[in-house]
C-alpha cells in the first residue's frame, strides 16, 4: 500500500488538483464579484452648426463678425427602457438615442450589476420575463452583439451598426457570454 501512495502519485494528485483549481478560477473568475469597474462616458453630442461663411458674390455686410454658432441639433430617443434583475441584481435604464448626424447609440445609464466573465451588452428580439424564466431566453432568436461590457457601474455609449435594422429587436439583455445565462434585460418601447 505504501509503494501505491508513494511520492510520484502524491505529486501528481497535487499538480492535477492545482490544474483544475487554476482551470475553475480562470473559468468562473470569482474576484469579479468583489470588483466594480465603473464607466462614464458622456451624452454623444453633436458640434454646434455655424452659419457658413460669406462668398464672394455675396453682398457685402460686416464680414469681420464670425460665423455664430446656432443651438446644436437635438438628440433624439428612439426606443427605452428599464433593467430588471436577471442572475445578477441589475438596475438603471437603457435608451437608444439617434444623433444629429443620423448615427445611433444604445446608451446604458445608472447602470449598476455585478461585475462576472465575459460580460456582454445584446440587442434583441426576445421578450423581457420576470425571474428565472428570463436567464436563458435572449439566445434563442435573433440577437446582436453591441461588444463587451464596458464596467459594470455607470453610464456608457454603443455605437449601433449603421445598417443595422432595429425592427423586431425589442430587448436588451447584458449577457453573461460564458455561462449563457442574462445578468439583466429591459423592454424597448418607443416614447410615448
């Protein structure tokens, strides 16, 4: 029995057990849930129009007077919404917001959620259920990914694909990638 236990089995049993400690923690990351990354990135706006400047066939005015900038185009709110807790509480509210220049943004704000392994935010068109029948659902049909999420605290900007057609993606979800399962998700409605 003791040449069965002897040093070479116990060194082996040591090294695949750290094996599979190092696996699991790379796996699952559980540090994350003790660390917050908090984001802030700021409203797109767009630059202040100014009027254009005199030609040379124009009447003369007072031409040493520059341009005067007009009040920037407004930003408008295509669809929004309000996170509910999925896996993970998770709270604040999501906008989808088109520029001045036609470009659109899915814009997270007050954002707060545990932080976890290869966070990421979808668009979708899977509807918003309460509890654990809405972990798993944002996969099973058509879903776009926005890219990984950028902290798990704040207030952050996603760039929305220009072709991309928003009709029939009625949902949100922050998307644990790893472990397919939402940490949260918030119906899209149009403003009233």
């Amino acid at each position: 029995m003791r040449h069965i236990l002897g040093k070479p089995v116990v060194i082996g049993m040591l090294l695949v057990g750290m094996l599979v400690a190092g696996v699991g923690l790379y796996w699952f990351q559980p540090w994350k849930l003790w660390v917050d990354d908090t984001v802030q990135d700021e409203l797109p706006a767009a630059a202040p129009a100014t009027q254009p400047p005199a030609t040379p066939d124009a009447k003369p005015d007072d031409s040493s007077t520059p341009p005067t900038p007009s009040s920037p185009p407004a930003l408008r709110t295509l669809a929004s919404g309000t996170l509910i807790s999925h896996e993970h509480h998770t709270s604040g509210t999501v906008k989808v917001i088109r520029l001045p220049d036609g470009s659109r943004t899915l814009r997270l704000e007050n954002l707060d959620t545990s932080n976890g392994p290869d966070l990421r935010v979808w668009l979708t068109d899977a509807p918003v259920k309460e509890g654990k029948d809405g972990w798993h659902v944002f996969d099973d049909g058509k879903y776009v990914s926005l890219g990984k999420l950028k902290g798990n605290k704040g207030n952050q900007n996603y760039a929305l694909p220009a072709d991309l057609d928003l009709k029939g993606l009625t949902s949100v979800s922050i998307w644990c990638d790893r472990f397919d399962v939402s940490f949260g998700a918030a119906k899209l409605a149009a403003p009233a």
